[in-house]
C-alpha cells in the first residue's frame, strides 16, 4: 500500500462530474476517482475544517466508532474492477468494504492515515513531471476557492422536504 494525502475535489467539465484527486506522499503520480456531489461536498467540508451544526453522516460514522470505543486504524483503496474504485476501512483490524469516496470522507474527519494498492496506482495513477508544477499549483488555487456548495446538486423547485 502506497500513502497518499488528499488534494481536494474539482469538478470536471463539460459533465459537471465531481473527482477527488489524491497524490502519492513520497512520488509524482495523481489518483483521481469520480464521486457523488454529496460525497464531494462532505470531502470539501472536511477539508475546509467546516463543522455542521449536526452531524453529517460521515462525522456520524466518526462519532459512533469513538463512542463505541473503536477506531479507524486505515483507509485502503485496494482494487479497480472495471473501471469502478474500492476501498476497505480497516477497523480494530477488520476489513469493511465501503466506497472510496465514503472512506476518504470518514478518514479526513478522523484523521486516519489513506493508502491505495500498487496496482491501483499503476493501472490509473497519471504521473505529473516536475514541470507541471504550475498546473498543480493553478489546481490548488482552484480548490482554496471552490466552496462545498458548488458540488450541491441543482434543487426541482417543487420539491422538498416536509
């Protein structure tokens, strides 16, 4: 397993399609794996130091393992099958299958380290060379100025909660 820090989320267009990007921590290569505008914006709050008034789900998750005296030792994103990510949670040494995207939100908010299998970053991992370093720069920028609302699906005006 190969550790990796989080560079945030982004939106890639035309589709509007959220991605969160990770990097390798001792390496050139970018993981980026396209997720749900809910998962984005809990991603981007977690990054912002951004606390609800109540707990999201993912702060939930964060919250009910510490109150039941467990912890998140690991976040792994261990394999890619037909173009689809996964990823474990590894909790007091077991294995819990979740979405990467899940995984990723849960283990900002608890501090717990990220690391995706070899493989994975080998079949679709991109390698930045160190003259590319403008562009993440620029990427950076982008994302100290998006906001977690920018990944919030657009409401039906006649729809709602009651």
């Amino acid at each position: 397993m190969i550790p990796v820090e989080v560079l945030g989320v982004r939106v890639e267009l035309p589709t509007n399609q959220p991605i969160v990007v990770l990097r390798e921590r001792s390496g050139d290569r970018y993981l980026p794996i396209w997720i749900g505008a809910p998962e984005a914006s809990a991603i981007a709050y977690a990054q912002q130091g951004v606390t609800p008034p109540r707990p999201l789900t993912h702060d939930l998750i964060g919250l009910l393992l510490d109150g039941l005296g467990h912890s998140l030792e690991a976040v792994h994103i261990d394999a890619l099958r037909d173009k689809v990510f996964y990823a474990t949670l590894i909790i007091d040494g077991k294995p819990i299958e979740c979405r990467p995207s899940d995984a990723i939100a849960v283990a900002l908010r608890t501090q717990t380290p990220i690391s995706v299998a070899e493989a994975v970053l080998d079949e679709a991992g991109i390698a930045m060379a160190p003259e590319e370093d403008d562009e993440v720069e620029r990427f950076r920028e982008f994302l100290d100025q998006v906001s977690p609302e920018d990944f919030e699906a657009p409401q039906d005006p006649g729809a709602g909660e009651s």
